[in-house]
C-alpha cells in the first residue's frame, strides 16, 4: 500500500492491525494499572457515544433497506465518529472543559479494539456498509495474486540457492 496504490495484501493488512493491537494493549494497560481511578459512567459513555452514533443508525438502516444500500450520512456519521481526530477533539475538549481523567481511555481502546480485533476502519463511500467483498476487489485481488505468483516465479529463474 502506497499513496498511488491504496489497497491491502494481507500481510500489510496484518501489520496495521499488529500496529492499532499495540494501542490497544497500551491503552488497556493504562485503564488496568489506574481502575480505581476510573468513572465507569464517563468510561462508558466514551466508549458507547462512537457506536450509538456512528454505527447503529447505519447498521439498522442496512438491514432494513430492501438493496442494502443507506445514505452517504450514515458513511460520514460511522467515519467522524470512528476517526481518532475526532476521538482526540472529544479528548481534548473533555479534558479542558471537565477535567483530565483515565475515562478517555474508552476512545483509544474502542477505536484500536475495532481496528486490531475486527479489522474495521473507515468506511469508503462505494462499498456496502457492513463489510462484504466487493465483486470488483474480489476480481483484482486474484489478477493480483496471478501477477505476484507470476512474479516470483520469474525472478527466481536462473538462480540457485546451493550449487553443486
């Protein structure tokens, strides 16, 4: 994945999500080592507000659509609220406006739980809003694995690991 090829193999999907499990282990080692100082109310509030706003409209809209198309709102309303900008915005004004608390640790281990354990992050515009193949990705992903296998095929011709 480059900024003129923006797309996934599998193994540079797993080393992002390897990078959002590190997060999350951090961020779940801070909510573990300060529990006694954390408001549980606040904490679940953080940790909900993403998916009562950004997911479940969408998802119900989703289901209940006759050809599993929704909005272009529901798309927006899951990727503001699923973006660690606006986690880091809601951090920061909580923090200057409330006060700075260990509650916040919601955002980071929901946002990096969803992106490390599921593999979700934002949601592009062409693609169905829960996750299914796209046809299209479905047919390049194979005319890719045909080209890398051709590939390193070619690449080892000629060349030889022990000599005799």
């Amino acid at each position: 994945m480059d900024a003129k090829n923006r797309f996934e193999t599998k193994t540079t999907f797993v080393l992002a999500r390897l990078e959002w499990l590190a997060i999350l282990i951090v961020s779940l080692v801070l909510a573990f080592q300060h529990l006694s100082e954390i408001r549980w109310g606040v904490f679940v509030a953080f940790f909900a507000v993403i998916d009562v706003i950004g997911y479940i409209p969408g998802a119900l809209a989703f289901r209940r659509s006759p050809d599993r198309r929704v909005a272009r709102g529901y798309y927006v309303a899951y990727n503001a609220m699923h973006s660690l900008i606006t986690a880091g915005v809601l951090a920061g004004a909580w923090a200057l406006f409330v006060e700075p608390e260990w509650a916040l640790l919601a955002l980071p281990i929901h946002l990096m739980g969803d992106r490390a354990l599921f593999g979700n992050s934002l949601k592009p515009f062409g693609v169905a809003f829960e996750p299914e193949t796209n046809p299209a990705y479905r047919e390049f992903e194979q005319k890719y694995r045909s080209v890398t296998a051709d590939a390193s095929q070619t690449s080892l011709e000629g060349t030889h690991a022990v000599r005799a």
